[in-house]
C-alpha cells in the first residue's frame, strides 16, 4: 500500500469548492465525536466461551473463492518444489546396511561437505566429523529425478546445523554410544572398526587415528544439542558454535551442485570377521 503527500491549496477556486470543503470539516468533526463518544462506552465482561471440534475431512466442501484465491500461490510452490534438482540412479534407503546405510551416509555427507567451509570461514578451525540421530532422517529417496519437495520429506523439521567442540573423553563416549545402539546413526567424517566379538578395533577421525587427549569439533543438529531425544553425548561440550544454516538448505545447496547422487553401504562403520 502506498501513501501519496500531496498539497492542499489555500486559494478558494469557486463558490462549490468552498461549500464542498465545508461539508468536509462537518463531516470530520462529526466523525471524531462518533468516535470519541464510542471510546467511552464502557466495555461488557466476558462471561463464557462456547467451543466445539470440527472435524477437518473430505465432507468439508471448498469455497470456491478461497480455492481460486490460493490456487496461484499453490501452483507456484508445487512449481518450485517439482522443480528436479539432481538424479538418483538407485533408491537410497535406511535398512540396507547393518552399520551404516545408504540414504544415512548421503546425509551425513551432505552436513559434512555444506557446513565444513563456513565453518571454517568464522572460526578459523575445521569440522571434523558430523553425526545425526536415525529418527532425525525422516525419508528415503527413490530412484530417479530429485527435487525439493524430496529434501522437505527427507527433512521436514526446521532444525539448523550446529558445531560442538568436545573432548576426547566425550568423543569415546559417542562412540561406545554408537556402538552399542540398535539404530543405525549417520556419521560422517569417522571410521569405526569392530572385531570379530564386536569390541572396539580401531577409530580414524579424517584419516587419522583417534586421539583421546585432543578436542574435535563435531557438526550436528541444533536439535540433539538442545535436549532433543537425548543420546547422552552432548551434555558436556566444551563450545557451541551456531552457523544459522538449516539442514534442509544445505540438502538443497547439495542437490543444486550435484548432477548425479552418490550414497551407499561402506566402511565407514564395519565389523571384521
């Protein structure tokens, strides 16, 4: 809405200029007292509030003047998230692997490679690793054209990525978490070797062997850090650092750049026999 400043001529032109502007200020004036006169009512009290639950359901019927209102705006989001994005030559799920899988890999893998440069342009340090929660990844995706609405299923939460700085002694603890879970959690930027008995065979941070006298900065979800459904390993962290970047952006940013989706079942997390 825009407001125009115009300017009111002080010279009389005519006769019914005069008598038009002079009905005008009644008019004002009137108005005003109408006003004031309201304002002094004295208001009721509010004695009781009836309710009732209304079914939302396909008896419903739409008001075509609502539906014709919104259709524009409908059609250009179904527009933006149909839009494909990337191409996934294989479907990539949460049940292929024992230790790690596919659609999990892909998104540890994307929080890794969108959140490591900004990360490092505001603190100066590099992210080591990243690690989510299994219920946090709320879709697989299927084979074939990738497009927006696909990263609002897989993540359809508004939680933002978010850096902790954790100790060694905390490290260990997330990954004997890891280790004894019976949900596969992605992670990204770590290797975890079981033996044959399943006990700890070796850990490898960015290629290079686990170092418990040292920190680690480690990307995960605002949400886990926050209390979320709690793992235990967040609780004694030694820095946050929050880089305002929502997940499902960053998913978005990676589909963008990638013609072609590349996940699977690796060795990222494997038990030698």
């Amino acid at each position: 809405m825009h407001f125009y400043k115009g300017k009111y001529s002080t010279k009389i032109l005519n006769k019914d200029t005069h008598v038009i502007g002079l009905k005008f200020k009644q008019f004002v004036v009137f108005t005003t007292l109408c006003f004031l006169f309201s304002c002094k009512q004295e208001t009721g009290t509010l004695s009781k509030i009836d309710g009732k639950q209304v079914s939302i359901d396909a008896s419903l019927e739409e008001v075509d003047s609502i539906v014709h209102f919104v259709e524009p705006y409908r059609n250009r989001i179904n527009q933006v998230l149909d839009s494909t994005l990337a191409y996934a030559p294989k479907p990539f799920l949460l049940d292929d692997g024992e230790h790690n899988t596919s659609m999990g890999n892909l998104m540890a893998d994307i929080v890794l490679s969108e959140a490591a440069p900004i990360f490092t342009s505001r603190t100066g340090n590099d992210l080591d690793f990243v690690v989510l929660n299994y219920g946090g990844v709320r879709s697989i995706i299927s084979s074939g054209n990738v497009t927006a609405r696909n990263a609002y299923e897989v993540m359809p939460f508004e939680n933002y990525i978010t850096v902790v700085e954790m100790s060694g002694s905390a490290v260990r603890e997330l990954i004997a978490f890891l280790m004894g879970s019976d949900r596969v959690h992605p992670f990204a930027g770590m290797q975890i070797v079981l033996d044959k008995n399943g006990s700890l065979e070796s850990v490898d941070i960015q290629g290079e062997p686990f170092d418990e006298n040292r920190n680690y900065f480690v990307g995960t979800s605002d949400y886990l850090v926050q209390g979320g459904p709690s793992i235990g390993f967040f609780k004694d962290t030694v820095s946050t650092t929050h880089i305002d970047y929502l997940i499902r952006n960053a998913i978005i940013d990676y589909f963008k750049k990638t013609d072609t989706l590349k996940a699977s079942v690796d060795d990222r997390f494997i038990q030698i026999n």
